[in-house]
C-alpha cells in the first residue's frame, strides 16, 4: 500500500487526473482546466512535484516564462496503485451495500 496523503487531498488528485490524460502540459494549461488560483495550483503542484511524482521544466516561449509538468514514470506507477486501491475500497463498499 502506498502513501495516500500526497495523492489523496483532491487538489493534488484532480492534478494527477488531468496530467495522466496528457504528454505535458504547461501552468496555464493546467489552471484553465481546474480553475484553481496561481497560489493553490502553485502550492499543490510543489507537493507533487517533492513527492517525485511530477517532473517541472522551466523555459522561456517569446520571451516569457513558460513552465511544462508532466508526471514521472513512479508518478505514473503509484497514481495506478492508487487507483487499484481505490478500486478495490470502493467494490468491498458497494458490495456491502447491496
């Protein structure tokens, strides 16, 4: 079993959703589709990228800054444990209830 917490606050979650559906994607892209502020993207991204699972590469396009994220192979790794984790706590739930 993996260590949820980084993972499991739904900020990081939803990041690691949008980021496993994509090659790499910059800060904009990444803010226009989650709707968070600069400041909670920002703090977020950092968790991520400090528990090694996405990878930052800051550059310059027309003069600008320009940050891409994409995740890291043991990004990729444990958010598919994760997954399966959930998966398997979800159908033990669903199976009680029925």
């Amino acid at each position: 079993m993996i260590d949820n917490d980084t993972i499991h606050s739904r900020p990081r979650l939803l990041l690691l959703v949008v980021l496993s559906s994509v090659e790499e994607c910059n800060f904009k892209f990444l803010k226009s589709k989650l709707e968070f502020t600069d400041g909670v993207l920002s703090v977020h991204l950092t968790k991520l990228e400090e528990a090694g699972y996405i990878k930052t590469v800051k550059s310059f396009l027309n003069k600008r800054p320009n940050t891409v994220y994409s995740l890291t192979r043991s990004g990729q790794l444990d958010f598919l444990e994760y997954i399966e984790e959930m998966e398997s706590l979800f159908d033990i739930a669903k199976n009680a209830l029925l």
